[in-house]
C-alpha cells in the first residue's frame, strides 16, 4: 500500500511539474518562433539575429553546468527552478515594451539564461519520482507536455500576427501564460515542497560521490547526437531554398515534428522501461534517417523526415535523461544534469554550424554528416550497457 501511495504522489507531482512546463513552452517557444522577425523589424542586421541566438542558445545551455553544481551544492533546487521559470517566462512579455533591436537582444538572452537556470534542478526534482514511476515514463510524460507547449505556442503566435496586431500585441497577450506558470511553479512548491520523499534509497542507485566512466561515455553520445540533428533553422532554410516545401507550411512542419516529439516521447519512456537501452539505438537509428529524407527527397518525404527528427528530439528529452539516472549518484543529479545540457547545447551549435558551412558546398555532405554523427553514437550505448546493468 506504501509503494501504491507513493506511485500516485509521485505521478501527481510529475503530472503538476508536466503542467508548468507546458505552460513555459507554450509560452518562450511561442515568443521564440518570432525572435527572427521581431529583431529585424526593430532594424537589426541578418549577422546581428544570428550572433544574438547563437550567443543566447551558448548561454543558454553553457549556464547549466554551473546552476546543476550550485543546485547540488546548495540543495536550493526550488529556489533555482522559481527564479528560472520566472527570468524565462517574463522575458517573452516584457518584449512587448521594448522600441529598440538591442534591448530586445538583452531579453532573448534573459530567457535562455532562465532556462539555464532551472532546468538541471527540475530535472534533478522530477528524478525523485522514476524510481515509483519509472524513470522513462517520468520524462517521457515531462516531454509530451512540454512538447504540446511548444507545438501550440508558435501556432497561436502565428494566428495572432495574421489577423489581429503587431508583434507588441501578441507579446502582451503572453503575458498571461507566463504569469500562470509562474503561479503554477509557485503552486508546485507549496504542494510538493520536499520532492526528494518521493524516492526511497532501497533501489540500486550509484553511490560513488563522482561522476564515473559511464556517465561521460553517456555524454559522449548525446554530444554525437546532438551534432547530427540539425537546427530547424538549417532544414526551414533549404526547404525554402530548393523550394520543397511551400513557404506557409513550413511551420505546419515543424509542427507536426513537435507533436511527433511529444508522442514519441510517451511511447519511448514506456518502451524503455520495459525494454531498456535497446530502445535508445532503435530511436536513434530512426533519427538518423532524417537526413537523407528532409535534404534529398520531395515534399512528402521531407514530412516523413520530419517525423524521423521529431522521434529524435523526444528520445533526446525522455530516453537520454532515464538512462543518465542509472549511472549518477543522487547527490549529483543537478551537477550532471547541468553537464549533460551544457554539453547537449555544445554539440548542437557546433553540429549545425559545421553543417550550415557544408550546405553550402555540398548537400551529400550535409547528409553523410548528420548520419555518421547520430550512428556513431549508437556504439557507445552498447559499450555503457557492457559495464551496467540494464
């Protein structure tokens, strides 16, 4: 009876932290798709867009390593995840208020640095629950919900622009899903104020104080991963480029490998609860596929390469962070977290850069890149699964 009461209150509290997350995506996600475009209406130059988003994703992902560590230190993982969400959600809004293309650059940047902050400590928080729950659906279920987010987010943005105001207008009007998240968040707090009870310490948990072997070989990986799978930017680029893909349903695309992320995303989870670190090389092998669809094929199978993408981005948000829980210590889940993103981010600007500079000499090339890096890792999967046991 303990473990059942356990089991529901740890997936109220995934289920509560599911919904805060939805509601942040649905919010930056929905602010982001138009960064791009706002900049340039406020007289910023293509080099100025590019450099402020690539600089705001470095942050972005670079500022995890140090507020996992300072996290684990400080054991304040409420207090990182509050002043995140809020950084990141207020930041969308707050667009609405700015005449210049510099102060709308400080504000991307603040929301990617509020990201940075809270997401190793949610993650660490929502760990607590993988052991009653298992870890896949834990974050597969975190993953669908954030995903729904940042599939209707852009969606309602574009809505807005095309029939009722500017860019002001629409920011204004997110102000009201960011405030509900961070009420959410704040709520979430109250009701779950120590969520480190969700999680007995009688399971097989490592108990070495440092990050060993596995952990890096795992990161290794995700850093090979994250260098195949191309920034959207890239595919929305050639798609309108080679003329593929009508211009107005470009974000239907992405769309579609959103909500594709968000069900591959329960799915997986469930699958590699059962089955474990198998399922991590089929999805992987499927991601790797999107490639030669999306920069080779027609219209129809650039959607079906969309779908091999979205499958990739939502092992990447469930299946990466369960297989992480097998080969941390608890005591430091945000340090490694905070790692395993920054060097996530790393490797996804690195790859797409690399592969931006190759479109432009050779789309076989773009193409062998991609595969090569996402294959390579499916190797070092099989050897951390040699060393621990599934």
């Amino acid at each position: 009876m303990k473990n059942k009461t356990l089991a529901q209150s740890a997936f109220r509290f995934v289920l509560v932290i599911g919904i805060v997350n939805l509601l942040a995506d649905f919010t930056y996600e929905g602010g982001r798709s138009v960064v791009g475009p706002f900049l340039g209406s406020l007289g910023a130059s293509a080099a100025m867009i590019g450099l402020v988003s690539g600089f705001g994703e470095l942050l972005g992902y670079g500022l995890r390593s140090i507020s996992g560590y300072f996290a684990d230190r400080t054991h304040r993982y409420w207090i990182f995840g509050i002043i995140g969400y809020a950084v990141n959600q207020l930041a969308i809004p707050a667009m609405a208020l700015v005449t210049t293309w510099p102060a709308a650059a400080v504000l991307v940047v603040a929301e990617r640095t509020g990201r940075a902050i809270r997401k190793p400590s949610m993650d660490t928080m929502l760990s607590h629950a993988g052991q009653s729950m298992g870890a896949g659906w834990v974050f597969g279920l975190n993953e669908a919900l954030d995903q729904a987010g940042a599939t209707a987010g852009p969606l309602l943005f574009a809505w807005m622009l095309s029939g009722h105001g500017n860019y002001r207008n629409a920011f204004a009007i997110f102000l009201i899903p960011a405030l509900l998240c961070v009420v959410s968040v704040l709520l979430a707090r109250f009701l779950y104020p120590r969520p480190h009870e969700l999680e007995t310490r009688t399971a097989h948990l490592p108990t070495a104080e440092n990050l060993a072997r596995p952990f890096w070989i795992y990161t290794a990986a995700a850093a090979l991963i994250a260098a195949g799978l191309a920034d959207f930017s890239l595919i929305a680029f050639h798609f309108q480029r080679a003329n593929v893909v009508a211009p107005n349903l470009v974000p239907i695309y992405y769309a579609v490998a959103m909500a594709i992320s968000a069900v591959s995303g329960l799915v997986l989870g469930r699958l590699f609860d059962r089955f474990g670190r198998q399922i991590a090389i089929v999805a992987f092998l499927i991601s790797a596929a999107f490639a030669p669809l999306v920069f080779f094929g027609s219209a129809p199978f650039a959607l079906v390469g969309m779908v091999c993408w979205g499958i990739g981005m939502g092992a990447e948000g469930a299946i990466l962070r369960a297989l992480l829980l097998q080969v941390i210590p608890p005591a430091k889940r945000g340090t490694a977290f905070g790692v395993f993103d920054g060097t996530f981010g790393i490797a996804w600007f690195l790859g797409s850069a690399a592969m931006g500079l190759l479109y432009e000499h050779s789309l076989l090339a773009v193409v062998i890149f991609s595969a090569v890096a996402q294959l390579a890792a499916l190797p070092l999967f099989l050897l951390v699964q040699q060393r621990v046991r599934a």
